[in-house]
C-alpha cells in the first residue's frame, strides 16, 4: 500500500531563521510560521493561529537563512510531523514540524500585495537538496 504525506501551509515567518549543523556537517535551517485563519461574521468574527517549526535541510536550508526574513509571507510544502511533549510545568503540548521540500516567498507583511513575486524576488526554491530529486545552490539564477 503506498502512503503519502504532503502539507502545504502559506504564513507568516515568525522568526529569523536559525541554521546549525550536524556533527556529520550536515545544515539545517529552522524558522517559525503562523498560519491565522479567520472564521465566523460581524461581532461573532475570530482568528486563530496555529504555529508551524520548519525545517529545511541541506542546500534548501542554506537558501533559506539567506532569504527568509522574519515577517515575511511565505509558503511551504513538505511533509508534517505531530509531536506530543511536557512543558516546564509539565502540562501536556503539542507541536507540529514541517519538514520542507520546497518554498517561495510571497512578500512582505503589509506591502499590499497579497501574493504574487514579493520584495525578495520571490522564487521557488524546490528541492535544494532537502527532498529526493537534485538540484543545488549554484542553479539558483542569481
């Protein structure tokens, strides 16, 4: 039986990016990104926002602690993984980690554009050495 395990989320960078490396030198580049979806009309209007830790291995990693900024819209695709833990106080949480196959940027939080290339130069940076297929840095056009 074949299984898949796709997710596509569009957000908020919540943080600038992280990047640190494995003992076997391996990157890995970590950011944050919140996903608010508004529900409901009039006075009975809400939002939610859920977080979402991205992680982006190998070249992909490398591209984005150099482009993503905190603030920025994004969108990511990749595969999701759930994760129960305690917390300080011991109080049962949840986390969700996507590890990212792929990602364009889309803007910047206010500029008005609503999608579409972004002030980064938008961009689709697929597979940079963070999914199967090859792929590296030096094929970026720029």
């Amino acid at each position: 039986m074949a299984a898949f395990n796709l997710c596509t989320i569009v957000g908020n960078v919540g943080k600038e990016p992280e990047m640190r490396y494995l003992p076997s030198g391996t990157p890995v580049c970590t950011f944050t990104v919140a996903v608010t979806r508004k529900f409901g009309t009039g006075d009975q209007r809400q939002e939610k926002t859920q977080w979402f830790r991205i992680s982006c291995w190998n070249k992909l990693g490398e591209t984005a602690n150099s482009i993503v900024h905190k603030g920025g819209q994004i969108l990511v695709s990749g595969s999701v993984e759930a994760s129960a833990y305690l917390d300080k106080s011991g109080q049962a949480q949840a986390s969700l980690e996507l590890r990212a196959d792929t990602f364009q940027l889309l803007g910047s939080r206010g500029d008005g554009q609503g999608g579409g290339q972004g002030e980064q130069g938008g961009g689709d940076y697929s597979n940079y050495g963070g999914g199967n297929s090859g792929g590296g840095i030096d094929e970026i056009p720029f």
